[in-house]
C-alpha cells in the first residue's frame, strides 16, 4: 500500500440561508483518506453534499471548517493537479476535441509538438480517432464525456475528480464509460475519486466506497471492494458483487429511513 | 396553414422577402401614380428613380455616398475599439463594472443627437464633430452590451478552465472572449445599424456634404424624389452591410452553425 495522497480533514459546509432563511448544513465535518492510486467511489442519495465535497477537493469552493491536504499542501484554490470531469457537459464549444484535450497543455506552455503526441495518445484511448476536428456540438453526449476525461488525463494530474460524468447517459452507454474508465484505470493506476448515486456503478468501478447519507451529508460507511482485476461487466452478476450491492443497498435505505423519522 | 416554429425552405424565404418588396413597390405606385397623394408631398417611384440617376451622374452623389459611409465607419471603429475592451473588463471584473456601470447606464439614455449642437461648439462642424455624434451615440450601448454578455458567461466552463490549470488572466483571454466573441459580433451588427441613424442627424445640420446634407437639401427644393432616393440607399447601405457583417460571423465562428 503506497502512501496518502489526499486527506480531506474534518471538512464542513454551510450554505447561507437564502433571503434570511435558515443556513442549509450541505456537509458535517468530514473526514476521509485517499490512498495513493486508489479508486475510490463517493456514493449518496441526491442533495446529501457530494458535489460540495468534490468541489471543495477541486478549490471551485472554500469549506467553512477543515481543510484539505493534497500531498501535504492545503488547498487554497483549483489547480492543474486536479483533473476534475463534470456531470454537465464542459466542452469548450469553440475549439476542438483535439483543441479541447490540449486545453491544459497550452496553458502550461508546453510546445505544440509534444502536446500533439499526448493529444493523440489520449484521443486513441478514449476511442475518438478521427473526431480530433469536430467540434463538440457535433459530438453525442457519451463521446463529450470521454474527451472531458481525456481533457482531464491529458493534463496528467495528481487525482482525477469525477462529479457523476455518466448521470446522463442511457444505460448501454454508461455501461460502456464505465469499462473505458476502469481500463484506463488499470492501465495507469492514477488515484481516482468518484461521485454516483447508482449502487452498481459504484462498486464496478471502486477500490474503496464510500457511502454518504442524506442531508445533513456525512460518511457513513467506508466499505473496500476486493473483486479482482481486470473487471469485465460480467462481474456485475457475480454472487460477490450481489453480495455488496446488497449489503450498500441496505446502508442507503437505512440512510434514508433515518433521514425520514428526524424530519 | 404552417406549423409554428417550422422552418420554410431556403427558395421559399428569398421568394416571400422579394415579395413583401414588390407589394410595398405596388401600393406606392398606386398611391402615387393613381393620383390619390399629391406629388409635392409624395413623388411617385418613377419620378425617384430618375431623380436618384440624376443626383448618382449629375450631382456627385456618389461622393455624398462615400463621405456618410466614411463617418458612420470612422465613428463606429472608434467606439468600438474603445468600448469592446471596457466592456470585456466590465462583464469580467466585478468591481469594475461596480465602478462603471452606474455612469454607462446613464449615459446610455442621454440621446446623441441632442449633442449635435454641442458638439459644433465643441469641435466645430468638421468631421471631428459627426464622428462623434456616431461615437457617443454607439459607445455607451456597445460597453453595457458586451458586459452583459460576458457577466452570463458559463460558470461550469470557467469552472473547468480553472481546474485545467488556468490562471485568472488566462480566463478572461481563453474562455471569456472566445466564449463571447460571436455575441460580441451579433453586438457590434446591432448597434452599427443605429449608427446609420445617428449619422443622418448629424448632417441634418451643419453639414456641406453627406446623405443627410442631400436630403435637406432636397428639401428647400420640394425634390421629394430625391429625398426619397437618399433614404432608400440609406436603407440599401444597411442591408449591404448587414449582410456582410453576417457572412463574416459565419466565417469566423464555425462552431457555433457546426
Ligand atoms: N451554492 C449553494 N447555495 C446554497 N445551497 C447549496 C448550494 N450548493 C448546494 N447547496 C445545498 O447543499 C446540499 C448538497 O448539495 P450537493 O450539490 O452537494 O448535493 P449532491 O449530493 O451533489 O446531489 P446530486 O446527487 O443531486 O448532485 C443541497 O441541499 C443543496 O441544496
Ligand atoms: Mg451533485
């Protein structure tokens, strides 16, 4: 086991309240680390601060209490160190895939030469060879997705932060992403962190899930998934995996039963 | 009857422009021509064609064209070279627009043309004084526009630019502009058409050349012909250069058709 890349320490966030309503508590301090080229999956039910954890991992938000180490520095803001993929789609509208995958590169300064190399090493992993001069818009939701992520990997980040990439595909698809994701995953073994509200994808993907529960959101389970590797989406009617997706089904409906009673 | 919303074929819509055209063409001649207008108020089509071939060979009109194309160009370049920029800072900087936003806003309302006698006062009745009429009148709307725009700019794409290792300056010239800049264009289009309008006030009075100038001129002459030409050239000016000004935003902003 290498060592903790991310800790994430007693992190809180409180909401103001809107028009002089009630402050909305979206996350209890929180506490979770994420080991070095770990694959770790976030999983809740809707409105239980997910995406504000992420977000305050990413530096698109400030926490109101605790902090965040990444490698041993506290985050103070974004930053190239992590990749983050949204649920919505972020393409640039006016550049390229190939344009859109070099974004990061650019910006580092990095000469056109070596950043096509890398552009086209990522745009062949994600299997969008032959795409690199269309524009978004002319891409279907799933193949917008994966070049965010190549986007994402391209610029060869410390962890990759993903906010529900596959939300809004249709089942074929997302099972399909799913795979991608996981392969690449394989591959490189670059440390992952992963929101979804589907209990399946969840712990297809994950090394390590981490349940949350509903508002106010805290971890609630942290539970680790020994399936072996290469994982193939036969896995997901194994007696094993049946098992877990029992025992989490269990934890969030728990979750919510307990969230029902105290409101 | 058509659906709402459903779009009609590229030969319908040229043959349904051309037409309004011909029937508005039609009721003036009839009007006109059918003696039910008096021809000291309203020259009939006929009489205006030959008076706007007269004016084009005999009078030098076609100066007159170039001068008012000249000013409206000159003016509105100066504005927008001016404004582009503030209004970029504006939309991006929250302090700034803070700082700014409140005097544009009023200034927006204050008409150009009642300039117009103050401006002589100030720059005399050269040129200096129509461009900016042209300037003042375009300045002000093009600023508060572009920092509109810009202010509604997609967070989530800012959002991403950041963790992809943007800096703040590097935001604003890789997401902010190329993120706008075809609405920026739509922008300048829009208030280049108003700049035509200001731009015939402007040699309404003082002036010793232009279409304005022709126009006024054909007043003390009854010339209603000629009058009428001058303002329907304005009117083909416009389409001309609102034509162009399209084709070229399609040229340069292909993403947004793709
Ligand atoms: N900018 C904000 N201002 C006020 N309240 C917010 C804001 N962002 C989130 N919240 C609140 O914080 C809580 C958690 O939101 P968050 O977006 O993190 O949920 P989530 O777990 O990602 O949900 P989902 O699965 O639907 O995306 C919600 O109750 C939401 O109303
Ligand atoms: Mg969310």
């Amino acid at each position: 086991m290498t060592g903790t890349i991310l800790q994430i320490d007693s992190v809180s966030r409180v909401f103001p309240g809107v028009r002089g309503g009630t402050p909305v508590r979206a996350l209890e301090p929180t506490n979770l680390q994420v080991a070095e080229n770990d694959f770790i999956t976030i999983l809740g039910p809707s409105g239980c601060g997910k995406s504000t954890l992420l977000r305050i991992v990413a530096g698109l938000d400030r926490p109101s209490g605790g902090r965040v180490l990444l490698n041993g520095r506290e985050i103070k803001g974004p930053g190239a160190d992590r990749g983050m993929v949204f649920q919505s789609y972020t393409l640039f509208p006016w550049l390229t895939i190939a344009e859109n995958i070099a974004y990061g590169l650019r910006e580092k300064g990095m000469p056109k030469s070596q950043r096509q190399d890398i552009v086209a090493s990522y745009t062949e992993k994600v299997g969008l060879r032959g795409f690199e001069n269309h524009y978004p818009k002319q891409l279907s939701g799933g193949m917008q997705q994966r070049t965010a992520i190549a986007r994402a990997l391209a610029n060869d980040p410390a962890i990759l932060l993903l906010d529900e990439p596959f939300g809004a595909l249709d089942n074929q698809t997302r099972g399909l992403m799913q795979e991608l994701l996981l392969g690449i995953w394989e591959r490189e073994r670059k440390t992952v962190l992963f929101v979804t509200h589907d209990i399946e994808e969840a712990i297809f993907l994950a090394s390590r899930v981490v349940v949350m529960s509903a508002r106010p959101g805290r971890i609630k389970a942290d539970i680790s998934v020994e399936l072996p590797h290469p994982r193939h989406y036969t896995m997901k009617t194994t007696p094993e995996f049946s098992a877990l997706k029992a025992q989490l089904t269990e934890e969030i409906r728990h979750e919510a039963l307990e969230a029902d009673v105290a409101h | 009857m058509p659906r709402p919303l459903e779009p009609v074929s590229q030969g319908t819509r040229v043959v349904l422009g051309i037409s309004f055209f011909v029937l508005f063409f039609a009721a003036w001649a009839f009007a006109t021509l059918g003696g039910f207008v008096s021809r000291t108020f309203l020259a009939d089509p006929i009489t205006m064609v030959q008076d706007g071939w007269l004016l084009l060979t005999r009078f030098g009109f076609m100066s007159d064209i170039g001068v008012t194309v000249w000013r409206v160009v000159g003016g509105f370049v100066l504005a927008s070279v001016i404004a582009v920029p503030l209004g970029i800072m504006m939309g991006a900087y929250k302090s700034f627009e803070a700082f700014l936003e409140p005097f544009v806003s009023f200034a927006r309302y204050l008409p150009a043309s009642a300039f117009v006698p103050l401006l002589i006062l100030w720059a005399g009745i050269g040129e200096m004084q129509k461009l900016l009429v042209i300037f003042i009148g375009s300045v002000f709307q093009i600023i508060l526009m572009v920092a509109v725009a810009v202010g509604n700019t997609r967070r989530d794409l800012v959002e991403a630019a950041y963790t992809l290792g943007s800096s703040d300056r590097s935001v604003v010239r890789r997401v902010l502009i190329p993120a706008n800049a075809p609405e920026i264009a739509e922008i300048l289009r829009l208030v280049l058409g108003w700049a035509w309008t200001y731009v015939i006030v402007a040699e309404l009075i003082g002036s010793s050349s232009g279409i304005g100038h022709m126009i006024i001129d054909s007043q003390a002459l009854l010339a209603t012909g000629q009058m009428i030409f001058g303002i329907i050239v304005i009117g083909v000016i416009g389409l001309i250069s609102d034509f162009l000004f399209k084709a070229l935003n399609r040229s340069l902003f292909p993403w947004r058709l793709a």
